[in-house]
C-alpha cells in the first residue's frame, strides 16, 4: 500500500454477498426484515463427459427451497454449470434449520448441506 498526499480515495466496489461463496455448503441467513435470499453456485463436471443430474432438496418448515435450473446436463468433463437457489420464508423460526441439496444421476449423488437462520432483532 502507497501512502501519500492523495492516499484518501473511495472503492465503489461492492462486497459480494457471503453466501455466494462458492462453497459446497449453502448458508441462507435471513436478516430482519427479508423474506426471499437467492444464492448462486458453479459445478465442474468430474464425471462421465454426457451426465445428467437432477435436484432433490430437503423440506424445511420454515422456508421453501427452489433451485434453477432443476436438471444439469453435462456436455463434456470438467464443463462447468451453474445454477440458483432461492430461499423463500414461509415461517420465520426460532432455531437455525438444516437440510441438503442433492444433485442424483441414477449412479452418484453430490450433497450440499443447507443451514437457513432467521435473525431477530436485538
């Protein structure tokens, strides 16, 4: 870092959201007063080059999970796809909830863990 007589400056970037780290877990952490977080994730292909995987995700009480699109249809080894979930509150709860979301093509099953927390106000 360069300090000087203009060292004073503004970054207009943004911080991305944390919970688009592209982790294998999913954490969806709803502050006060938002009701719908959509989380994005890249998947590379490490498979058969032609595979074929589809959603399956874990009922919560609290909220509905939707992900988009719910098929991937790999073309080529390490082809990269990506695709969206997006948390919808139904219930704000009182404890955190956990599930997964599990991409299945008949042979293999990739589980991502979901943690969904509810923040009160203090």
């Amino acid at each position: 870092m360069v300090f000087g007589k203009f060292s004073n400056r503004t970054c207009h970037l943004s911080l991305a959201n944390p919970g688009d780290l592209n982790y294998p877990a999913i954490s969806a952490v709803f502050p006060e007063k938002v009701s719908v977080l959509t989380l994005h994730r890249t998947v590379t292909n490490v498979g058969s080059p032609i595979s074929n995987y589809h959603v399956v995700v874990s009922s919560f009480k609290g909220a509905v999970v939707k992900v988009e699109p719910a098929q991937l249809n790999f073309t080529s080894k390490n082809q990269k796809l990506s695709y969206k979930v997006t948390f919808k509150t139904i219930s704000r709860q009182k404890a955190p909830e956990f599930g997964s979301l599990i991409w299945k093509d008949g042979t293999h099953k990739v589980r991502s863990p979901i943690a969904i927390t509810w923040l009160a106000s203090p």
